[in-house]
C-alpha cells in the first residue's frame, strides 16, 4: 500500500488539494505546523512530506526568511522545482486573521517560484485553500 504521494502527479490547484486531504487525513492537529511537498519538474513530489511544527501564531519577518531560506537550500541540492506549502492548526476551521498573515508572508517569500502554489490551511474538520481575496483582505487590515 501506498502513501498519498505514491504515483501523484500534482498539476492544478485540485490536485494538490486532494493531495493535502489525503496526507492531512481526520482527527485535527495538536500544534501548529508548517508541512512542505518538493515537486520536480513533471510535479512529482518527493517521497517525503516535511513538516516545520510549532511555528508560532503570528509570522515574523525573520522566521518568513529563515523558513523561504531552507526551501531555496532544499530546491537548489535536490532539483526540486516547487514547495506547496499547508498550514495545519488546533481549533475550528474558521480561517482567521493570524492563518491570513502567515499565507500572506508565505505567498510573498515565494512569489518567485516559477509555479507558485496557494497555501492551503487544515483544521481538525477541513483543508482550505486561501483564496487571493483572503490574502488581499489579510493585505488591507
């Protein structure tokens, strides 16, 4: 048996969102987490799912760049072409305005990648994609 990443191929939005589904699975979050997919070229994904756990509730600068700096170390040493990125978190599925600031800093530190992805957010009871006018309301508060 397989894992979710097993014989993906990861070329649109939808995908990737069954991809994050599959791999987010049921039963919530004790902490909050970063999680990165490395695709190659063709949108393979690595076999492995990283995740950077207890970041805090709002994103700093500083750990924006510390974090975009480990994905460009990666993408350079192993070839990868892209990184989508999920946040994961206790708590109700209501996207909130603390979730809104980290895509916007995430979405920004990337905004490079020859083909970005959305940020995506799961809860105990959802994945969520942030659409842009969740990061252009985040931009505007």
């Amino acid at each position: 048996m397989g894992t979710p990443l097993s014989n993906s191929v990861i070329s649109s939005n939808d995908d990737l969102l069954r991809v994050w589904r599959k791999l987010m699975g049921d039963g919530g979050f004790g902490k909050r987490s970063l999680w990165l997919i490395f695709l190659d070229d063709e949108g393979r994904p690595a076999p492995l799912v990283v995740p950077i756990d207890d970041i805090p509730p709002e994103p700093d600068p500083e750990d924006i760049r510390r974090i975009a700096d480990l994905v460009r170390r990666v993408q350079e040493e192993l070839g990868v072409r892209s990184v989508p990125m999920l946040l994961s978190r206790p708590g109700p599925s209501r996207m909130t305005d603390s979730d809104r600031r980290w895509a916007v800093g995430l979405t920004g530190a990337f905004a490079d990648q020859q083909a970005p992805w959305p940020i995506h957010l799961a809860t105990a009871d959802d994945v969520q994609v942030f659409t842009p006018d969740d990061l252009i309301a985040q931009g505007a508060a």
